[in-house]
C-alpha cells in the first residue's frame, strides 16, 4: 500500500502521461487550464484507492477527468469566424492568454474570433480545431461583408467607413475594400486603425499625418488597435507617426 504522499506522486506522473496540463496543488491535482479544468480531491481519491487498488482509480479518473473536459471543449462554428486585427501586445504579458495569431503588417497582428452576437470568443492556440480552415473560412465571412468609404470632408481626401462595425479595422484587408482604396485613392495613402470600429484612411499627403493624428485621439471605443498612422505603398505598410 502506498503512503498519500507516494500515490499522489505516482498517480499525478501518470495523469501527466495521459493530460497536456497536470498541476499539483496543496489539496488537489488540478487537469486543465482557465474555464475547461476538473480539480480532483486528493484526500478522496486516495481513499478511494485503498479499497479498489492503483490501476482501478487511475483508468475512472482519467475517464472521469475527460468526460469532464470534453463536455466543455470549444466548439467553433466556421459560419461565425472573423479575423480580428489587434496590437501584437494585445493578449500577451505576465500571462500570455495563447490566442491562435499571425502577423498582419508593421506592429499589428490577425486574430481570429467566433462572433457570439454579444460577445467574441477568440480562437486559442490550445483549441482542438482546423486552424488552416479557421483563417481561410474568416477571411471568407469578412469578404461576404460590405462597408462604403465615405468623405470626412468634401475639402479633404481623407475616408472613414459609412456603418459602424466591430469589423471596420479588421475590412481594411477586405478584398472588396482593397478595391475601393485602389479606386477612390490609388495605391499610395494613409490610414489608421485606433479601435476595432474605426477605418480612417488618406491619400498620401505628409500633412495628413497630423490631422490622423488628431482623429486618432477622439476615438472613444475602448477595444483599442493602434495610436500609430500607417503608410500602404505598393502594398507595403509601414508606421509613419512618431
């Protein structure tokens, strides 16, 4: 018969063996991560071992511990994905919260969301799903999007998005976008993203910059992109504000 300390030794290699995530705490063996976790009792399990031997309790736990983790696997509708364009710190830090990413350009990066109607659910690395299948459908479902870029001013060459949406940074690498740049601008402007619902973006003219600047610091969504103007030459983008 093993002593609590040795089972719990034993017993949490083992799971280790079976789980991608194994913590031991002080009165539990915690299998999981965030929200998708089960927290197994030490004291009771032991117990537990003692009257139906080592293999019994490790084969129902581990049954038990998926079961449990199953019931909670996310589940993405290809239907509702969109790419999310974000800060490349966004998400990252003490706790690196493992969003499924790539870059996009400069300092900016493409994340990817199920739409939930309230609320985004974004897509982690650590998700059982078709990730090549995730960006290609997203950029699909944006695509079947559509958004008018309108004058500011009629003095100035400088375009916003006619409707609001949580996709409007995010429609700035639309095809049907890209196209209406090409046509109302030319392939050498300006543009910021400051939130996720804001576009604004300028035919390629250095005193823009000031003015993008200053529209920049008015937006008052709080889901914030960038604080920086970019240049798109060539399809080349780079930062051009301080």
């Amino acid at each position: 018969m093993l002593r609590i300390e040795e089972f719990t030794e034993k017993i949490t290699r083992d799971f280790k063996m079976e789980f991608p995530e194994v913590e031991l705490e002080e009165k539990y063996i915690r299998i999981g991560a965030e929200v998708t976790h089960v927290e197994l009792p030490i004291s009771s399990i032991y117990k537990e071992y003692q009257v139906a031997g080592y293999d019994n309790i490790k084969e129902l736990y581990i049954k038990i511990a998926n079961e449990v983790l199953n019931q909670y696997k996310f589940k993405v509708d290809y239907n509702n994905v969109f790419p999310l364009l974000k800060s490349r710190d966004f998400g990252k830090g003490e706790k690196d919260l493992g969003f499924c990413r790539e870059q996009a350009f400069a300092n900016i990066d493409t994340l990817y969301v199920t739409d939930e109607g309230e609320i985004f659910r974004f897509v982690l690395e650590s998700d059982d799903v078709d990730f090549d299948k995730i960006k290609k459908r997203a950029w699909e479902n944006l695509n079947k999007l559509s958004n008018i870029l309108v004058r500011l001013d009629n003095t100035l060459n400088i375009f916003c998005l006619r409707y609001s949406t949580d996709y409007n940074a995010s429609f700035l690498l639309s095809n049907s976008l890209q196209k209406q740049i090409k046509r109302k601008i030319g392939e050498d402007y300006l543009f910021a993203i400051p939130s996720s619902t804001a576009l604004v973006v300028a035919k390629y003219q250095p005193e823009y910059i000031k003015i993008m600047e200053s529209l920049i610091m008015t937006d008052n969504d709080p889901n914030k992109v960038s604080d920086k103007v970019y240049r798109c030459k060539n399809g080349v983008f780079d930062i051009v504000s301080a």
